[in-house]
C-alpha cells in the first residue's frame, strides 16, 4: 500500500504543493489552523486532521511548509512524540541550518528520519511540478522521500548532510533580492539618463544585463506590490547574516538587497 503523506502550511507555496500530491494520487491528510482552507483537498479525497498530533500519527511522511523556525517548532514538537519509527519528516521551509540540525537529532532518537527540503520557484512552479527542491540530510532519507518530491518537483538534489539544503535556499534568495535590488537601482539610472522606462526593459530584457529579478521588478507597478514575497526575502537575508554574519559576501549580498526590499516592506505595504 502507499505510504500516508500528511502537509502542514497550505499557504501560496505550500497549497500547490499539497494539491500536486493528492492529484498524484498519493494518501494525504492535511491539516490547517482554519479548517475551511481544506476544502479544495478534501474535494479530491484528502483527509483533513483535527490536529497536528491526529496527522502525525496517521503518516508516514510529513511535509512541513511554514514561516519560520518558531513555526517548524511548533509543528515538530507535537509531531516527533507521536509519529512511528521509522517514518520521516520533511521541512519545506527555509529556515536556519542549525535548526534542522537539531531536529534531525531529535528525530533519530525517535528513529523518524527529517530531511530538509526548502524549495524554490513559487507558487506557479509548484502548480506545474517544476519546483526547484534542495535537500539536506541522510541518502535513506532522501531516497525514501524522493516519490514524495517528484509529485511538485522537477530539480531534486540531495545536497549533503542536514542543513545543506538550507544554505543552499539561503544564497539562492539572498541573490533574488540582489537581482532584484539591482534591477531597481538600473531601471532607476535609466530614468535619469531620460530613457523611456518601457523601451529599456524590453531591451534588457534581450540583453546580458538580464535576470529573473529583473523580470520580476520590471512588472512591478511599485516595489510595495512584492511586499509579501519580499518579507519572505527579508527574514532569508537575516538568515544568510546569522549564518555568515561576518563574511564581506554576506555584506555585498545585503547592500545589493537593502534599499528594495526596505521600499517593499515599508509600513502599510502589506495591506
């Protein structure tokens, strides 16, 4: 019989991801602090849990996709007592190295497997399978998770042990918000120079000064519009100077993000 799959965070990124998995088929159960969210998956033949301790202790495999490290916690702290040998958890979020570190060990005195699985592409990747999953942890455990990945991603590479899959997702976001503050600060010495704003994208656009941040800034009709991704890259920058703090990397990776992503998240941008 197919292993159980149980998902936690059925947020922008984590709700694609959990519907890839019940459309392929595969047993899930999911779980929300609003029960109404579940709908969609219950339609589909999802079963949806009471609580977090009701999933865990019906799954095999838990993906968990939440905020940050205080909410993966949260979750694992009533999962780990009540999942069975045996059974594996995997962190979709981005979160500090250190703390998938410390759940691994925590799961192996459980004999529970957790392998880190941050993920990259968005919500519109995660809707086709095309998500970028960078894993950290034990070969067993990648192994044994990989049916699971394959149902919302397409590059799926074990990175090395717990906690690689997070540096990783680290570097990957803090050189988005780069791209995307360069793009800012480019489009910005156009506008000085007197080039048509329109006229110059589309020339960037075919041009080597091109990157996905900048298609991403381009569309913007104001930074404030990527407020809610842009909060995400926020807390992933703090990461990279909790993990690198004094590396001159870290600093060229900061000043390139700063002054985006402090319009982006300035007071009222996420309303």
């Amino acid at each position: 019989m197919a292993e159980t799959i149980g998902f936690i965070g059925v947020g922008d990124q984590g709700g694609p991801m959990a519907h890839r998995i019940v459309d392929a088929g595969l047993p899930l159960v999911v779980w929300a602090r609003r029960p109404e969210v579940l709908d969609s998956y219950t339609m589909k033949g999802a079963s949806a849990a009471a609580g977090v301790a009701e999933l865990g202790a019906q799954c095999e495999h838990v993906g968990i996709c939440v905020f940050n490290d205080a909410d993966v916690f949260q979750i694992t702290d009533q999962l780990i007592p009540v999942m069975e040998a045996g059974s594996r958890i995997a962190v979709h979020s981005t979160v500090l190295p250190d703390t998938v570190i410390t759940l691994e060990r925590q799961c192996a005195e459980k004999g529970i497997m957790l392998i880190d699985a941050p993920v990259s592409g968005g919500s519109a990747a995660a809707e086709t399978g095309t998500l970028t999953v960078m894993c950290g942890g034990r070969q067993e455990a990648f192994d044994a998770a990989l049916p699971v990945f394959r149902t919302f991603g397409k590059k799926i590479a074990l990175l090395g042990p717990a906690g690689s899959g997070q540096r990783a997702k680290i570097i990957n976001n803090a050189l988005f918000s780069a791209h995307m503050g360069i793009a800012m600060a480019g489009l910005e010495a156009g506008a000085a120079l007197g080039i048509d704003r329109a006229q110059l994208i589309n020339l960037i656009k075919e041009s080597s000064g091109r990157s996905l941040g900048f298609d991403f800034f381009s569309q913007l009709t104001s930074p404030t519009a990527f407020a809610h991704h842009a909060l995400n890259l926020l807390k992933d920058i703090n990461l990279l100077k909790s993990v690198l703090p004094d590396h001159i990397c870290t600093h060229e990776l900061d000043a390139a993000s700063a002054r985006f992503l402090a319009a982006a998240t300035e007071p009222g941008s996420t309303t």
